[in-house]
C-alpha cells in the first residue's frame, strides 16, 4: 500500500480509497468496497489483488491483506478480528495459503502447536475442502498435508478431495506411512493390505499393525484375522480408545466370538466379513480350530457346557495347561461338579477351602489374576476403604435395631454389593455368586446374603488369603510356613471324567486355616505352631499372630489390641488402640502383602 484513508481537506471527511504501489513508479486506484478479509489497510500493507479497468483507469479488485506471518500463532491472525474471520474465512485462505507455500513452513507445522490447531480448525470447517483442494494445488508436500488432515473429523473426505485416494496403497505407504491412512481407504484395499502383510516377517507384521491400529475398523481386523495375515489383537491393539469410551479391538473380537457361541447381542460386521468367512471356513467346526478364534472360543464353549451343566468339560479344562491354571476355570472345573454330583455344602465347602489353599500354596493359580475378581468383583466400598489393596466385596445383609436393613461389607455400608446373583446377564460373565445360584446353591434367606452362606465365606476367605500371605513366611528362614490344617474325613461325591459318572471318594478335607508352622528342616522354628487370624470384633480388622501377641482370654482366646477376644467377653470395653483411618491402618498391618498394588495415605 502507498496510502489509504486520511482526512479529506476538502469534504472534511475520511477517504474510502487509497493507492498500491506496484513495482516502478505504477500505482493502482483501490476502494475499500473491494476488501475481502478487512475493513482497512494501511501504508507497507502488503495485498494480493486483481487488476480491472475502471472509470478512473485502472483499479484493484477483490483485494486479499496478506499479514506478516512468523512462527507463532498470534502474529498469524494479528490484526484480524474474530467476526472478520467468521465473514470472511473463504478470504482468508489465500494468506493462509501463501504462507503455507513458503519453504518450509509446511514441512515444520507438526512444531507449531496452535497453528496447527488452528488449520485444523480451518480443515474441519465448512471451507475445510476448498482450502485443502488449494493447499494441494501448491503443495507436492503430501505427507505433511496427510498428517495435517489426520484425525479431523472429515478425515475420509479431505484424503479424497486431496486425490490421495485415487493412489495406490503401496505408492501411499511410500508417500505417508501407514499411520496417515483413514479407514475407509484401509478398508477399500484390504486385499491389497492382505498380500503385502503376508510378505512381512512376524514382527514387521505387528510392527505395521500398530501403526495402522487406529485406521482400522473391526470389520477390517477381522477380515485380516481370517485371512491368516494378523495376529489376535492383544498382540498390536493399542490403548486408542480408553478417552472414546470405545471397546478395543480385543474385546470386540471377544464379543464377535460369543456371538457366534450363543447367537445373541451379535457384533455387526461389513458384508465382506461374511465373504472372508465363508471363502476361509467350510464349517463352524473349522472356524472354531482358527489359531486366533480358538484361543477365544474355547472359553466360551466350555462355559456354554457348564451352563447346560454337560460335565464333559472337566476333562477339556485339566486338559488344557492355559486353562487349568486360570482361577476362573480351575474354579468352577472343581465347585461346580462337587454341587452337580449332590454333595451338601457343608462338605463342599470343606473340599474346595482345602482344594484353594493347596491351588495357592504350591502356585497353581495366582490369587491376584483378573479372573479371580471376575468370580469374586470387587465393590465400591472396599475400593474406597482399602485403596492399597484390591480385594472382593464379601457384602452381607444386616438388619439394625433401628432404621432400614442394609449390606455392610466389612463394617461399612455397601451401595453395590456384587453378590447378589444375577441370572439375566449372558453366562459369559457370570460371577461366582452367578454360577453358583444358577447350580442351585442360593442364599438362606432369599435376597438377605447372610456370613454363614456359602459364597459370602468363598470371598471373605480369598481377601484373608490376600492379606495374610506375606505374613505367612517364617521369620527365622523366611519360606512360607505350611496351614496345620485340621481335617474332616469326607465322602465326596464326584463326576469321573473319563466315565461322567458320579463316584464316592472319601477324602481329608481341611475346614479350618488358622495354625501354620514352618516346615523345613533344619530351621530353628521347625514344627513350631503359631495361630494366625483376624480380630473377631467386627470393627476391627487387627491380625492376630501368636508370636507377638501373648496375653489371652479367660476363654483360652488371644485379646486383640482393641480389646476383643471372644463372644463371651463381647461387651468389655474395645476401643483401646482404635484408630480414625481404617485404610491407613490395613496398611501398615499388610503393607508387605504381594497383593498390594498401590498406595495411598490419606
């Protein structure tokens, strides 16, 4: 600009028009009516414009400001005003576009944050395929115009009004990565996807997965699954959609698969899924012998089996070494035919108490798998109280003197007890309060869970396991000491696998836990015998170990800090070493437990 405005000496107004100053002594009439993205220029402005003969000679039109653009967002837009950009954004993407020409500013955006931002902005805006029809024109830096389109919400249209769909997909790896390609591109070349997966070594395989993890559907994935060129998603499934709320592509295939098992709440799937299938299996026998759907399938069958309570799929678990050793399925393999053959659960509970501990000391199963708390959940109160430990809801319903009946978890009030059955949901996730309601085994009292019943002593008595492990070793060798279990000579009626036939064992079935000894030799506390338990008050969770608590009851019964001992001395005064943090306290008590995953004082 050579000048604009100014007042006008002889209308005593401000001039409307001014002059550009073209290279040489030329220079070009403007009006401000011809302003595309500005209300006023100023002398050194420089503007793009195009030249048109008027009734004064020749004269600018369609006059576009040009701002001094740096690396940084507020030079960017200075001095241009919210509402201009709103009125004029189509304007303002021939600046944007200069300066996105400039070598290398294109090259370097993913360095400059809000600008980046910003043109996204600008991307996912209703002037979003112009501008990426333009920056195309000027621009044969694709890559970087790939990955500035990534993401946006109209993602899958810009990569086409760019005319990157209209490449191959090895001229686009070569050009973008994998990383940079939507889905709907992904999809539309599956096959060709398929064959170059197929040329890659197994970690080049992954390794590609990876990258094109959050550009492929499920339908995709599966599609590749069935192809035999990836792997179960466990494998190259990223963490993409905890913030989405989405399921991954793990669970999804979880779900897919128990679909095909019950034939219910059945994941949808692109019609050329049902193509792969079909072309890849010749029945459902074979789909389920697939190395990937196998792994997935094979739970689900087994469930279904013990649903229809078909006893055949005991021999498939202990067959199984996976599992075998998985808590969920060591589990109910063991309860479920104890109560299917017709024992009562006084002597169930005695054989599988025994059967858990054995399981636990000799490391068959680890008490701390995800697996044990899908049997046993865990409850927002507990989670709360003890945020140093998980540990499963043992919830029981308690009638008070005064005011409404209510579920107490260890003392405290619980809003959503996980052991009330539940026989709605689909058996695939049944808890043990599930499994063992659907087998018959059910409350007392209907809808009233009481510390007598079964299932409640089941989870009472993992979360003590959990907390006492540790405490458990020998003080003088260290190795963990061995339950001097007492035992109850049992007839077990029990399923034969090999037969299905129920037979009559008699076996020694330990029923109480609570005296341990270290048992190896040459140890100085070799054969020696310390109880070990918790606190009978119910307020009070203190532990109970002979070798640092001497003094005892008249009962015979040792008396905890708190002042509890036994029933009979209930009402002696028991607030002695109280404290106000429960949590606090549980900690410090098991702070060496194994379980113990996280810490949190409050």
């Amino acid at each position: 600009m050579k000048w604009f405005g100014g007042n006008n000496s002889k209308t005593g107004r401000v001039n409307d028009f001014g002059f550009i100053e073209l290279e040489g002594d030329e220079s070009v009439f403007v009006h401000k009516s011809s302003f595309e993205n500005c209300k006023s220029l100023e002398e050194g402005d420089l503007v793009l414009f195009t030249k048109a003969n008027g009734k004064k000679g020749v004269q600018a039109q369609s006059v576009t400001k040009l701002y001094a653009f740096e690396d940084n967002f507020l030079s960017l837009l200075s001095g241009v005003s919210d509402d201009e950009l709103k009125q004029c954004r189509a304007a303002s993407i021939a600046p944007i576009l200069v300066y996105l020409s400039q070598e290398p500013t294109l090259k370097t955006l993913h360095n400059n944050v809000p600008f980046k931002s910003f043109l996204k902005g600008l991307c996912q805006s209703e002037f979003g395929k112009q501008f990426i029809v333009e920056l195309s024109s000027i621009s044969a830096n694709k890559k970087s115009i790939a990955a500035l389109i990534c993401g946006c919400k109209n993602w899958e249209d810009l990569f086409g009004e760019a005319g990157f769909s209209k490449e191959s997909l090895t001229d686009c790896i070569s050009s973008f990565g994998y990383e940079l390609l939507p889905p709907s591109y992904v999809t539309g070349n599956l096959t060709f996807l398929s064959e170059h997966l197929q040329m890659l070594s197994e970690v080049e395989r992954i390794n590609t997965l990876q990258k094109l993890n959050k550009s492929l559907s499920f339908s995709a994935a599966l599609y590749l699954i069935f192809r035999n060129v990836a792997p179960h998603p466990e494998l190259w499934d990223i963490e993409r959609t905890q913030s989405s709320g989405e399921l991954s592509l793990s669970e999804l295939l979880k779900r897919f698969v128990e679909g095909t098992v019950t034939r219910q709440n059945q994941v949808e799937v692109d019609e050329f899924v049902r193509d792969a299938y079909k072309a890849r299996f010749n029945s459902f026998s074979d789909y389920c012998q697939h190395p990937v759907i196998a792994a997935v399938i094979k739970p689900c069958l087994i469930k279904r089996k013990m649903f229809m309570k078909d006893m055949s799929f005991i021999a498939e678990v202990q067959g199984d070494s996976t599992l075998w050793h998985d808590p969920e399925m060591w589990f109910l393999s063991e309860v479920l035919p104890l109560i299917f053959a017709g024992n009562n659960q006084d002597d169930t509970e005695k054989v599988i108490l025994h059967k858990l501990w054995e399981a636990l000391l000799s490391k068959h199963i680890d008490i701390d798998h995800p697996s044990t708390f899908k049997l046993f959940p865990q409850c927002s109160t507990l989670e709360y109280r003890y945020s140093h430990i998980d540990l499963s809801c043992e919830a029981f319903h308690w009638t008070p003197k005064e005011g409404e009946a209510r579920f107490l978890c260890r003392s405290k009030e619980c809003y959503d007890p996980q052991v009330m059955p539940d026989l709605t949901k689909s058996y695939f996730e049944y808890s043990a309060f599930d499994w063992l309601a659907h087998y018959g085994i059910n409350y007392a009292v209907e809808k009233a869970p009481s510390k007598r019943d079964f299932s409640i002593k089941l989870a009472g008595y993992m979360n003590r396991i959990r907390e006492l492990h540790s405490r458990l070793n020998c003080r003088c060798c260290g190795n963990l000491m061995m339950p001097d279990m007492k035992y109850a000579r049992v007839e077990v009626k029990s399923i034969d696998p090999s037969t299905k036939q129920v037979v009559i064992t008699p076996v020694n079935a330990a029923y109480r836990l609570t005296v341990f000894s270290c048992n190896t030799e040459g140890c100085k506390e070799f054969g020696h015998r310390y109880y070990i338990n918790h606190c009978l008050h119910y307020k009070c969770h203190e532990l109970i170990d002979s070798r640092d608590i001497k003094d005892k009851c008249s009962e015979g019964r040792y008396i905890c800090s708190c002042g509890a001992c036994c029933p009979r001395h209930t009402d002696r005064d028991q607030t002695i070493g109280e404290l106000h943090n429960a949590s606090y306290k549980h900690h410090e008590l098991y702070k060496n437990s194994p379980s113990i995953q996280r810490v949190r004082r409050c």
